[in-house]
C-alpha cells in the first residue's frame, strides 16, 4: 500500500541542505506520524509561501 501523492502536478527534485539537527527532527515527526519527510516540507514550504503572500504587499504571487 503506497502513500498518497503530494500533489497532482508533476514534481521536481531539489536538493536542501539542512541543519543535522532539523534532519533527525524532521525524519523522527515523519516517523511518528507515518508520512514522507517530503510531504513535510512539501506542506511546510506551501504554507510559508502562502503566509508570505498574505502578508508581504509586495508579493505578486509571480516569479521573480
């Protein structure tokens, strides 16, 4: 039985360094709540990025 997808769009890997702290932490939250490390910082990021947009009058939401 395989995970859900974290989305329907196609994806593309990237390559992050971390904190070795944050790297445990993250896999440790992972683990315990039976999901990916990547949907973690998939959801982490999407919502940082919609908080930044909300309240940054400057974001246009577009590309830089």
């Amino acid at each position: 039985m395989g995970r859900t997808p974290v989305s329907s769009e196609p994806r593309v890997a990237t390559a992050v360094r971390l904190p070795q702290s944050l790297h445990v932490r993250l896999h440790a939250v992972a683990d315990q709540r039976d999901v990916s490390a990547n949907r973690i910082v998939t959801k982490a990021i999407a919502e940082y990025l919609d908080r930044l947009e909300r309240f940054d009058p400057l974001a246009d939401g577009g590309e830089s």
